[in-house]
C-alpha cells in the first residue's frame, strides 16, 4: 500500500509540475521553460517538466544550467526540497520586472505546495483551468465557420423577405417561403444549441445519456470546418447503443477534440469516418466511438506518447488536447485507443462502459 501510494503521489507531482510550466509558458508567452527538482542524494537536478525543445535532462550541484541561454534561473526552496525554473523567450532575451515578479510568485507558489501538502487540490483546479482553456481554443477555431453556417440561411430568409410584397398573391410562393424559413430557423437554433452546449462550463453532472446524440451534435458543429479544411465528415450510428452515464459537456469536449484532429489530419484526402458501435467483454457491455481519419497516420515512434502531455506533432499546439481527453474518458470508467488503418491514417477509438459506474468524476 505504502508503494502505490508513493507511486500516486509522485505521479500527481509529475503532473502538477507539468501544470504550472503550461501555466507559466501560456502567461509569459514563453519559447522554452524547464522545472528541476532535487531528486538524488548528492543534490543532483532532474527534468521533471519542460516546454520547448533542447531541454537538459539533469544539474549537478553548482553546474550552471546549459541549453541556454536563459531569461531567467529562479531557484525553489522547501522542506521538500530544492530545485530550480528555468524559463526563456526567444534569443534569451530577459523579463521584464513584472513577469519575472510573476515567475518567482509561482516558483513561491509551488514550494508552499508541497511544504503544506495541498498539491492534490491545486492540481484538479489546474486540470480544469486546462480543461478549459483547451475548449475556449475549440470555441475560437469554430467561431469563423458557425458564423458562415448562420449567414447564409438568413440570406435566404431574407431574399424571400424581400420578394414576398410582390408575390404575397402567389401561393406556391408563400408556402415555399414558410417552409424555407422554418427549415432555416430550426438549422441554426440547432446550431446555437450545440455550440452553448458545448462551451458552458458546468459542473460535472452524471446522468444516463444517449452517445449517438452527443456524437451526432459534434459532427454538426464541425460540419463547417470539415469542409474548409476540404473533407467531410460521415457518421453512421449504432441504432440500438445502450445508453452511458457520464457528464455530457466532458464527453463532448473529448469528442470534439478527437474528431477536430481527424478533420485537421485528413485535409483533402479522403473523409473523417465516425461511427458508434457496441462491443461486449464477457460480462461487460461497452459502448464505442470510433473516428477514423485519412491522413498520413501516425510515426511508430509516435504512437506510445500521443497521450502524453506537451507531446505534439503539429507546428501549433500544447499537445494538452489528448491528454486532457484521456484523462476525462479515463475518470468516466473508460479508456482510448489508437490504431493504423490499411488504407493510411489512424483510428481513434472511445471506450465508455454501457450504464457504467464513473470513478472520481467529479473530482476530475
């Protein structure tokens, strides 16, 4: 017991450290940044969180740090131990006074952490701030394309405004014109119903829940996306899927993040397949979300850390957007994968247990 819960609190150490470096680089606008703690008996530093590329791995006692140059070395004392925060902006150049002011508050923050032992606490409040940072950069990517979604039906209602004074006589026209305008109504409080629904921030509220409508309001939402990134996107759902309980806007967020990543992977070369099925394990019944994508596929070298946090491929990102995924499918009870397609790409799968019981949702 002793060793899992050492295992525990070192894992939920590793992951607060990669928190606030995150937390740090976004505020900061910084290049590179690297957390070391105190690790070894002889005083030796070891990487424990980084962002950027070229990171040293290990210090030892009065080594000045390599891979420099550096804007700035902020050293962290506790009764838990030392360690230093090294943070850079592009060529080195230094902090202004009130950013390095903010980066020493943190360094501060943290040591007190660990001295006071609230770090599990904080670390769920960052995993939320992440959580949510990660579905306002969603929110903002989709803004532009709902836009355009909403526009054009109004142009139609309003054309048929514009026509109707002279041909209010006409019949076939009126019905035409009421029909057109209800149908175009509805497509957009349809569209503005998934796009609230997916960016209130709610608290975390389990009930049993139809997976096919949640997919099926993912799949409208990035409609437009899709195809401005010159793909579509096919859904074919499961008709008789058992039902799962889980909270609907953390399963959305998951959805959203894995079928916007199959739309940005595919580009023009073929469609983003997303279908749910259901797969039994003995016992167990499981309800499936599989999102296929057409693009290059992922490097064998890649596969083992694509769920790793701050791992990314992509020229822009924090490669936050899988890890937050799994670690909310993983507090639901469920699990990912991932695997290469026969004919190119890679097949994303969601595994949530039918009706099943979530762990520490709400903690999450």
């Amino acid at each position: 017991m002793e060793e899992v819960e050492r295992a525990k609190g070192e894992t939920e150490r590793a992951e607060f450290a990669g928190t606030l470096v995150t937390l740090l680089t976004r505020a900061l606008h910084l290049e590179r940044a690297v957390l070391l703690v105190e690790e070894a008996p002889d005083g030796t530093l070891v990487a424990v969180a980084r962002h950027g590329a070229g990171q040293i791995e290990r210090l030892q006692p009065g080594e000045p740090p390599g891979d420099g140059p550096w804007s700035a070395a902020i050293p962290l004392r506790s009764s838990a131990g030392t360690g230093l925060l090294l943070v850079a902006r592009a060529g080195g150049a230094p902090l202004a006074p009130r950013d390095l002011a903010l980066a020493q508050r943190l360094a501060e923050g943290a040591a007190r952490l660990a001295e006071h032992g609230r770090m599990a606490a904080d670390l769920a409040r960052s995993r939320e701030l992440l959580a949510r940072a990660d579905r306002l950069s969603a929110l903002g990517m989709l803004a532009a394309g709902v836009a355009h979604e909403i526009r054009n039906p109004l142009v139609s209602v309003r054309t048929f405004i514009q026509l109707l004074p002279e041909r209010m006589s006409d019949e076939e026209f009126r019905t035409r014109f009421r029909d057109l305008a209800l149908a175009e109504i509805e497509r957009i409080c349809g569209l503005i119903n998934d796009l609230l629904a997916f960016s209130r921030p709610a608290p975390a509220h389990l009930d049993a829940t139809d997976l096919n409508d949640l997919v099926s309001s993912i799949v409208r939402l990035l409609d437009a996306e899709a195809r401005k990134n010159g793909t579509t996107v096919v859904y074919t759902e499961h008709p008789a899927l058992p039902r799962v309980v889980v909270d609907q806007a953390q399963i959305k967020q998951v959805l959203m993040n894995v079928v916007l990543n199959a739309i940005e992977a595919s580009e023009r070369r073929g469609p983003v397949e997303v279908r749910t099925r259901q797969e039994r394990r003995g016992p167990e019944v499981w309800c499936v979300v599989e999102v296929a994508d057409a693009g290059t596929g992922i490097q064998p070298e890649h596969r083992e850390h694509i769920f790793d946090p701050f791992f990314t491929t992509k020229d822009r990102g924090s490669g936050l957007g899988l890890f937050i995924a799994q670690g909310i499918v993983t507090q639901h009870g469920g699990y990912m994968r991932t695997a290469a397609r026969g004919t190119g790409g890679t097949l994303f799968s969601i595994h949530l247990p039918a009706r099943g019981r979530p762990r520490d949702v709400d903690a999450h």
